[in-house]
C-alpha cells in the first residue's frame, strides 16, 4: 500500500501549474507572428515544435522512470521547462524562440510522461480519474492566465526593461523554479516496478493491444484539437469580427477559463457518474462548439462557441490516460510513456490548419478540427466504465 500523505499532492499539483505553461505557446506564436510578420503556416511551426518532441520522449521517458525513478524524472522535466523560460528573456529572436518552444516541449514531454504515474504512486484505484482531472485543473490555471499576462505585457510595451508580452515566461520562470525546489523536498514513497525493465521495441509492441493503440489515437486528436482551437480561436475572431491581436488574445483565456471550470467540476462530477457518460457529454459540447465556430459570424455566439470548446475538451485526457492505464496496470509507466507519445498531435493538428487557412481561411482550419471531434466520438465504445 502507498503511505504517501495527501499533503504530498501539494508540489505535485504545483508541478500541474508548471505542465500547463506549454499552452502559452498558442498566444505566443500570434505574437510571434505579428513581431516577425509571419503568415499563419509558418507562425504555426512553433506550436510544432513544442509538441514533436512528445513523439520522440514518450516512450524513452516511460522505460527512464523505471531506472531512476518517478520524481527524478519529473525533476528533471521541471529543469528542462525553466531552461526553455529563460531563454526568450536573455534574447529574442525567430531562432532563439526555436530553441526555446523545443526544450519546452521536451521537458514537457518527459513531465507528462512522469507525473500522472507518479499521482498513481499517490492515489489510485477509482480515484484516479478524479484526481487526475484535478491535476488538468490546476494545470488549466496556468494556461488560462499566459493570455493574460502576455496582454498586460503588450500594454506596456518597454521591451528595454524586458516589459513586453514576453514578461510571462519571466513570471512563470519563478513559479517553475520555486515548483522544481518545493519537489525536491518532499518525500514520495514509489512503488518499484517489478520484473526486468521493457525494452523500446517491447512498449512500442503494445501499440498492438487495441484498447491502447485505440487511447493513443484519441490522444492524438484531443490534443490535436485543443492546441488547435487555443491557437485559432483569435485568428477567427481577427477575421470575421476584424479585431486587433491584443483583442482577440481574450479568445484565448476564454477557452482556458472554461477549460479550468470543467476541469474543476469534471473532478468531482467523475466521482459520481461514469467515464464513459461523461466522455459522451463532452463530445456532444465540442460537436455544438464546432458547428458555431464553422458558421457564425457574431461576436456573442463565437464567445460561446470557444466558452463550449474549453468546456467539452477539459475532460478527455484525464479519461482516456485512466482508461489506458487501468486497462494495462502493471505497465503504467510504459502505458503513459504511449499516451504521451499521442500529444504529437499537437504538432501534426496546426501545420494542417495553418496550410487550410492559408487556402480557405479559419473555416479550413476548423475543418480538420472536427475531423479529430468525429474519432473522439468512435473513441466512446472503448471506455469501460
């Protein structure tokens, strides 16, 4: 049995804050894009860069935590993210930005891949799912105020003083490190994974199980639309409500605050009603989302529509993880290392859009958007309870 105290979920939920400054990389890159006046495809390169790198760690993370360990590994991550925060502040540039999207993909990659194994050395069984959703929650939060503070940074505009929209990787420098610090001082009791060690070849060959190569897959497309409607959402609004950036930019922080509320109601709502039920619910929220996205043209059922987007996608990715997991429990760390694999998707999904708005405008983008939406519902069946 784990001896873990509930307390030890306290540096590790702070550790969910830090996973979620990856999603600065949807209103950064439309910075980015104004200061190197980019068109949308290559503006769209850098979330790309952020989320490769999960195909690349996924699994090479799951078979590193059965070496050293789960929160080596997760410190390690939390090292890389304050590396890649750091980077933006001492020089600006398109490649400099490269660089920094990459290491922060990479250590976002090894961070998923290691932290929701380590809540299950936490807290498991039926309560997984819930807490794992707590953790989308927490993570939710950080996401939500990136826009924010991006915004309050182009306002004062003295990039001299280093006080442009660029001031959000300053600030979540200090939280990052303060997370990294906070970790490293608490005990965690893991439990040691039994039997030799798989081999890459060996937690590829599950791939092979259907329930795990069906989760990777909705992985894939949740993801894949979720970095999509984070990055599109304001270019929708630019173009049909002619808005500026600074404007639109709220776009951004209105999905993630309806994203952090269904994280938040989804950890307790997940307590009372089965995956499988609520998973249907958030889909029918994403098919109505898509619709408005596709068709309207007021400002009012636009909000709505993303306000609908956040609330229909918070969920799924605590699902899926658990189902997957749970699915195979005495691979957990190799079962994560594929699911995380799967937020490749958030490099494959905006390419495609860029390309589909560059020819159709936002519409085309939205398009690929709800092609990931119709493998999400098929993904419905595979949920056991």
């Amino acid at each position: 049995m784990k001896k873990n105290s509930r307390l030890t979920l306290i540096p590790v939920m702070l550790c969910f804050f830090a996973m979620g400054f990856v999603d600065l990389v949807g209103i950064a890159s439309n910075y980015v894009k104004a200061d190197f006046q980019l068109n949308d495809a290559t503006a769209n390169i850098f979330p790309s860069l952020v989320f490769f790198w999960f195909l690349i760690f996924g699994v090479p993370t799951g078979m590193l935590m059965n070496r050293i360990g789960r929160k080596k590994t997760v410190m390690l991550s939390m090292l890389l993210t304050v590396a890649a925060l750091v980077i933006p502040l001492l020089h600006y540039s398109f490649a400099t930005m490269a660089i920094a999207f990459s290491l922060l993909g990479i250590g976002n990659a090894i961070m998923q891949t290691s932290l929701n194994p380590l809540v299950a050395s936490i807290t498991g069984g039926k309560n997984l799912s819930s807490t794992l959703t707590f953790g989308q929650f927490i993570k939710a939060i950080a996401s939500f105020v990136a826009p924010y503070l991006a915004m309050w940074g182009a306002t004062q505009a003295i990039p001299t003083a280093g006080l442009d929209w660029r001031v959000l990787f300053g600030i979540f420098l200090v939280v990052g490190a303060a997370a990294m610090l906070l970790l490293g001082l608490t005990p965690i009791e893991e439990e040691k994974a039994e039997g030799r060690p798989s081999t890459f070849a060996e937690c590829l060959s599950m791939l092979g199980t259907p329930v795990v190569l069906l989760s990777f897959l909705a992985i894939v497309c949740h993801v894949g639309i979720d970095v999509g409607v984070n990055t599109t959402a304001p270019k929708i609004l630019m173009e049909r409500l002619g808005l500026s950036l600074n404007e639109a930019a709220k776009a951004t922080s209105l999905y993630f605050a309806f994203r952090t509320l269904g994280c938040l109601s989804g950890a307790a709502i997940l307590r009372m009603m089965k995956g499988r039920t609520f998973f249907a619910i958030s889909m029918a929220l994403m098919a109505i989302s898509l619709l408005l996205l596709f068709t309207e043209h007021s400002q009012m059922m636009l909000y709505v529509a993303i306000a609908l987007a956040g609330l229909g996608n918070s969920n799924l990715f605590s699902i899926i993880m658990a189902n997957a997991m749970t699915s195979v429990p005495e691979k957990q760390n190799e079962v994560s290392g594929l699911m995380i694999m799967g937020i490749v998707g958030g490099a494959i999904f905006p390419p495609v859009m860029g390309f589909m708005s560059d020819q159709f405008g936002q519409a085309g983008a939205i398009l690929i958007l709800a092609l990931g939406a119709m493998y999400l519902f098929t993904y419905i069946r595979v949920i056991k309870d």
